[in-house]
C-alpha cells in the first residue's frame, strides 16, 4: 500500500512538472522540510533548507517569466527537457522501498513520460493561443497552467489516489474530445462536394 502512495504521490508530482517545471520540486522540498513526506535516500537534500529556498525561488522566478510576452516561447524551449527530468527525480525521490531497477524504471518511464506529455499539450496549446491571438491569450495559458501545477501538487501531496484519479479522468475528457472532434472532422470531409459518399 505504501508502495501505491508512493507511486500516485511521484506520478501526481510528474504531471504537475508538466505545467511548471519548479512548483512541484518547492512543493515536495516543503513537504520533506516539515516531515510530512519521507524522501529516498539519495534524495534527502531535497528537504534541506538551503534547497527549500533555492526552490522558492527559482518558484517565483518561473512564474513571473511566464508571463513576459514571448519570453513564454522560449520558456516552453528549455523547460521541455527540464520538465521530464524534475518528472524523473520526483518520481524516484518518493519511491523509498524499492529496488533500484525498479525504481528507476518507474521514475523514467512513467514520471518522465507523464510530465513529458503534460508539457508538450501546455507547449501546444500556447503556440495555438500565439497564433489565434499575437500572444495577448498567453496570460491566460500561463494562469491555467499555474493552477494547474499547483492544484496538482497539492493534491499529490496530501491525496495522492485522488490525485491520479483526477489525472486518469482529465485523459479520459481529453481522449473523448479528441475523438469527438475526429469523428466530426470525419463527417465533414465525407460531406463535401465530389467526395465518394456525398456522390
């Protein structure tokens, strides 16, 4: 049971690495600062204090960046490699009674594959609201996602199944929409003139 924690806790983490590369790393520093998350071994300078404030920073930092006016672009550049590896360390630095094959494993495939995707959807929905609208909708964009991270840290942290149950329904609207919108794609390129079934 203590292993599923651990899991929904890193995987909760990696999807909001997805949205801002630093929440969830200040987040889960806090946490082990105040005892309420045991961190891996190796992992144990993440609760020092030094790194609670560095994180804090580098928190604050990010979030105002994200909100220059194409500065954002290239933000989404260099936090898209950054985001899959804060997905990895977040992963394996809760995962504390596991082989290291094991662990490792998880942390790379599951917590750096979920943040990886997270970030590139943020990646395309900021490049679609830049063209639609010269980047004035980025603001936007970049409040979303702000809550997006924090609302996802904190719920990893302090409910880890609600967390990926969350998570899991989120994919699931995104899957149905997506099909929703191929499916009308469809119908409309089988109803225009000269096509084989509007014949």
């Amino acid at each position: 049971m203590e292993t599923l924690l651990a899991l929904c806790i890193g995987l909760g983490l990696s999807a909001a690495c997805g949205f801002r590369v630093f929440i969830p790393l200040f987040g889960l520093s806090l946490a082990a600062h105040s005892g309420h998350l045991s961190l891996a071994s190796d992992f144990q300078w993440l609760g020092s204090t030094p790194a609670a404030v560095a994180l804090g920073f580098a928190t604050a930092l990010e979030i105002a960046a994200f909100y220059v006016p194409w500065l954002d672009h290239f933000l989404d550049v260099v936090a898209s490699p950054a985001a899959v590896v804060a997905g990895i360390m977040v992963t394996a630095s809760v995962m504390t009674d596991m082989s290291p094959l094991l662990r490792w494993s998880l942390a790379i495939i599951a917590g750096g594959g979920l943040s990886a995707a997270v970030q590139a959807s943020t990646v395309t929905a900021r490049l679609a609201s830049g063209l639609a609208t010269g980047g004035l909708g980025n603001p936007l964009i970049a409040t979303i996602e702000l809550g997006a991270s924090l609302a996802s840290t904190l719920l990893a942290l302090i409910l880890p199944i609600g967390a990926i149950l969350v998570l899991v329904g989120s994919v699931g609207m995104v899957g149905v929409a997506a099909h929703r919108r191929h499916t009308a794609q469809g119908r409309a390129t089988t109803q225009l003139p000269g096509s084989p079934t509007s014949a």
